[in-house]
C-alpha cells in the first residue's frame, strides 16, 4: 500500500489555467525548464496517476497564494474529501482572519494546514505566525510547509530546515511536516539541524528523488526515524514511482518500509480526523 502525503489538485473549472501558469514558473530554474506535469491538475487526472502508479490513498495540499482565496479553497476541499483522497486546508498569513479559519478548517472536517511561504511570501519562523500555529495545535491539526528551494523562489530560500527548527521547540505541541525531506537541496542542514532532533517533526520525500543521493537520504531516514517520514511525490510535478524505488531501493527493513510508505500518514490523518 502507498500513501501519498503531497500532492495538488484544483478545481476543474481552473486547472488548466492554474497548470499553464504553475508550468511557466518552472521556465525560472534551469534545473526544472523541462518540467512535465503526470497530470491536467484535476482531481480526476490525480486519481488516474495514483491507479497508474499503485497509489491507494493520497494527501491533497491546496495553496492560498492570496488571502481572499483562502475560504473558497477550503470550502472546496471539503467538498472533494473521499475515502482515497484526503485534503488539508490552506490559510493564507496575511488574512485577517486566519486564526478564525483555522478554526473552520477543523469545523469542515479537513485533515491539517498546508503554507508554502516560497508562494505566500513569509518565513515560517516569523512571529506573526505564532497565533496561528498555537491554535493549529489546540485543535490537533497539523501543518505542512514546502521546505527549501522551490522555482518559485528568488533571491533567498524563505523556509530553510534552520527555521522549522524554532517553530519545533517553540511550539513542541504542534506536529510539523517540513516537505522536500525538510529543505529541498538544503539537506546538508537537514542533517545539521533538524534530522533527530524534535520529536513533533515529520518530513515527506516529495519530488526528492532527482535531488538527493541515496546515500545521504539513508543517513537522514536512521537519524530521523522511520516513523516520522512519509512517503510523497509532489504529484503532479513528479512521478510517484520515482520515490518509491528511492525508497525501495535503501537498505531498510521492510517494518521501515511499511512505516514510511502509509504507516505513518494513516497514523497522522487518524489523529487529525
């Protein structure tokens, strides 16, 4: 069984729009100006990859890139919830109500709360967040960030491990999932300060596979724990077969396997449900 911990869809209505536009960015980054994308941004196109790729289940992170999107991306959510396909709300920082929604994205029954601060334009560690993650944690919903470096991204990387790091200690009630491994090619500071050393941290191996080497990606999986990775794939920017074999291919033990492949994210959306 795989659990697929990240991945992004939209509304019908505007995915071929929001793909067109999403595709273009990539054209900033010369290591992603060949980019594809495994599916047309439908949630229908995301169920017919995860049958293609042996996907049972999948985590659904949708993205405010504005704060007056945040309502009718969450309401949305809500509506496409099923038994395969799971989905956590977004809040934008910048909404003036974004403590309130916090609050509505338990009440519509979502899972937890996706940021992307390379997109929403803040850094993780900034206090004005605070207010936000303490009520995420009073309500049991966990949060997910893309970590590191992104296309989308300019002069400086806004969400590196380090700053995952003072949220962990800040806020050891609240469960983090730092996205990309913890920092998408920031993995030597993965290691440095993160990696075994908060026990609320998860981190998700999406779309990391053309990125990191097997050797360092053992490394941080036995100093982390197994039980607190979960298998990803970024869908639809990266096929899900690609960290599978990464994964299936590490000399861990098939109880390691099965921990990281849906153990652990069936363990996480039960707490948050």
């Amino acid at each position: 069984m795989l659990f697929d911990f990240h991945t992004h869809a939209f509304a019908d209505a505007i995915a071929e729009r929001a793909m067109a536009s999403l595709l273009n960015t990539t054209k900033n980054s010369p290591e992603t100006e060949n980019m594809i994308a495994y599916t047309d941004g439908t949630i229908s196109g995301l169920r017919l990859l995860m049958q293609e790729k042996g996907v049972s289940k999948s985590l659904l992170l949708p993205i405010a890139t504005k704060p007056t999107q945040q309502t009718t991306i969450n309401n949305w959510a809500a509506s496409v919830m099923n038994e395969d396909i799971f989905c956590c709300g977004t809040i934008h920082p910048d909404a003036e109500n974004a403590v309130e929604e916090v609050e509505r994205i338990k009440t519509l029954g979502l899972c937890g709360i996706k940021f992307h601060p390379e997109y929403q334009f803040f850094r993780p560690d900034e206090e004005r967040l605070f207010p936000i993650y303490r009520k995420a944690a009073e309500l049991g919903l966990f949060v997910v960030f893309h970590g590191g470096w992104d296309p989308a991204g300019k002069d400086e990387i806004l969400a590196p491990p380090r700053s995952f790091a003072v949220i962990a200690e800040k806020f050891p009630e609240l469960t983090i999932v730092a996205a990309h491994m913890g920092g998408m090619k920031l993995f030597d500071e993965v290691e440095d300060c993160l990696a075994g050393k908060f026990a609320n941290v998860y981190f998700d191996t999406g779309a990391v596979a053309d990125y990191i080497s097997s050797e360092q990606c053992y490394r941080i999986i036995k100093k982390h724990g197994a039980d607190k990775i979960l298998f990803a794939s970024d869908a639809p920017w990266d096929n899900p077969q690609k960290e599978f074999k990464m994964i299936d291919e590490l000399p861990l033990s098939k109880d390691e396997k099965d921990l990281i492949f849906y153990k652990n994210a069936v363990d996480l959306i039960n707490a948050n449900l």
